[in-house]
C-alpha cells in the first residue's frame, strides 16, 4: 500500500506565496475554472516579531496565480475590518477555504482589542495585554459568491470555547469538512493539560448553528494541531501538525489518520502524511523548520492535486524562523486500487 508522503513531487523553488515585509503564514487555495487559482493566507508586517505580531497584527490576504503552484501575487485584504468594537475587528488569522453550492466559505479565528496596536517591544513585554487577545479567539466564517469577494463576515463567530470543559480555553486551528449532504463537518484544536487535542462541532448549514459531537475531543491520545479532513468517497482522512513525532516518527511533521465516521479515529496504516524535507524540482533539497496549517487543493475528480502549507526556514521553531511563506507541492494521483 503507497503512503499519502509517497505522492508528493519536487516542487519549484518559488512555489507558493511570499510578501516582502511581511510574515506570511497559513495558506488555503481554490480553483477558478478558465482562469486560475485564489490563495487566502495570513499575514503581519516583520516590524514585529513573528509569534507575538501575529497575536496583535495578522490579517487574511487574497492572492491569484494563473497556475497551480503560483508564485501567487497579493491581490487584497480580506479581513479583519478594522473595527475594534466587533469581535473579529483587530486581527484574523488561520484562513481555509472551501466551495459549497455556489458560495465560497472561508473560515477563519479572529479577535480584537482596543488602543492603539503595539510596536514591536511592547508586543513582547505586555503578556497581560497578549494574553487577553488570545483568550478572545473564536472561529468565524465569511461567505462570498466569487473568489474574488466581497466577502461578508457574519457577525457574531460560530464556534466559542465552553467554560469548565476540555476546549474551554481556545477553539483555533478551524478544519470544516463539507459532506455531500451539505452537512459541515467542523473540526478544531483546543488546548489542555495533556497536550493539544482536536474537537468537532456538526451544522446542517453554513452558517450553523454548530453543535459539538460529544463532550470530549474526538482525537484522544494524540498530540496534534493544524488538522486538515476531507471525506474521499468511502472514509474520512485527516492530516495535521505531528508535535512530538511519535505518530509519523518525525517531529512538526504530518501525521495521516482515517476515520470511518469523522468521530473515531486511527492512524493510517503509513501514518506520516508528510516530511519537513522538501523536494525542489531543480534537483535541491531543503530541511525546512517548520511545515504546517496543511491544507489540500482537490482535482475536479476528488484526488488531492496540490499541498499547501506554512513554511519556515531555520533550525526548527517558528519563533527562531527568519523567512516564512507560503508553499505548494504537487501531488500525483493515488496508485490505481490503492486505499488512501
């Protein structure tokens, strides 16, 4: 049996989405038949550190490639809007994308402060007022009929944390899985004691309500962030963020599960969906820090064509990276008869 790792290919160097200036993180794409492809991916200014300038300053950004693996070009803003009196007024982040119907939804977690935004020292000296922001994340959703938006953010978020529960401290790292009944599927991290864990949370339409599955996280045992679900036809796939490698053997690399109903899952029989080692069709290799928020871009006959992913150089570690993009990997078709 071939390995989901197994199907990725070397990818161009410039692959993906950049921005001088900017921490570019995340990283969600949608095909525009005709004409070409959308990436929605965060972004902060690096006049400020790279993990405590996301908390204050990351905002959502559209960019466009007539081709699959880009180099994509900033196109817009999408959010936040600016308003500091909304919950979602100051920052957004964690952007992924998906078609439904003749809508676009992109969801996303997002919070707000007043004052002035901080420079860079004080982003750092403040825990108090960084601390405050963070425990204000909730997930949202904007919905648009194009790519292209404009993009209407509901207004009040879909999914909060539950006091005096496991997720009752954050609800991040969105991963909605529309079925073909319409049913959304929403799939999140929470953070606990014993380390990060992943809910879900079903609504019969977009806009919810979003009703958690059971009391207890549907990921038990294992480690995880940044998951990425999608139904292939016959069983539930899930990829996300390994944290201590002991599921696919390589630390911050991706982890591969099934699941036969989205709510009990196992590791798939290869169990690493990915490696930090990248490939480069120039012949190169690079070990990247970090890989991660994986999200899939979906051929029209519902085989993975494409990887997305944030990517950092450096030694490991987001907070020692000194570049940050977006990338794309080519994926090749499944083996013929061969179980994802």
């Amino acid at each position: 049996m071939s390995s989901f790792s197994s199907r990725f290919r070397p990818t161009p160097v410039n692959s993906g989405f950049r921005q001088d200036g900017y921490w570019v993180w995340c990283g969600s794409a949608l095909a525009e038949p005709g004409r070409g492809y959308h990436l929605y991916a965060a972004r902060w200014p690096k006049t400020h550190s790279m993990f405590e300038g996301y908390i204050f300053l990351s905002e959502i950004v559209h960019a466009f490639s007539p081709t699959l693996l880009g180099p994509y070009r900033f196109v817009d803003r999408v959010l936040p809007g600016g308003d500091a009196s909304r919950w979602d007024g100051r920052m957004a982040h964690n952007p992924t994308v998906h078609a439904y119907g003749g809508r676009y939804l992109l969801y996303y977690i997002a919070s707000t402060y007043d004052g002035p935004a901080p420079n860079r020292e004080e982003a750092i000296s403040d825990q108090r007022r960084r601390n405050q922001v963070y425990q204000n994340i909730k997930i949202g959703l904007a919905i648009a009929d194009s790519p292209d938006g404009p993009w209407q953010n509901l207004d009040a978020p879909i999914l909060l944390p539950r006091p005096g529960r496991w997720d009752s401290q954050i609800v991040t790292n969105p991963a909605p899985c529309v079925l073909p009944d319409g049913r959304i599927f929403l799939y999140y991290r929470s953070n606990t004691p014993q380390g990060l864990r992943i809910g879900l949370a079903v609504a019969q339409r977009p806009e919810g309500p979003y009703e958690r599955v059971q009391d207890e996280p549907v990921l038990q045992g294992f480690n995880v962030e940044d998951p990425y679900v999608w139904h292939n036809g016959r069983h539930f796939e899930m990829i996300a963020k390994d944290i201590t490698g002991d599921i696919c053997g390589e630390i911050f690399a991706g982890a591969h599960f099934h699941s036969d109903d989205g709510i009990s899952w196992r590791p798939a029989p290869s169990p690493r969906a990915y490696s930090r080692l990248v490939s480069y069709d120039d012949g190169s290799q690079a070990q990247l820090g970090c890989l991660e928020r994986p999200q899939l871009l979906f051929s029209p006959d519902g085989e993975p064509q494409a990887f997305f992913a944030a990517a950092a150089d450096g030694p490991g570690s987001f907070r020692k990276a000194a570049n940050t993009w977006n990338i794309a990997i080519p994926m090749a078709p499944a083996a013929p008869n061969c179980p994802h």
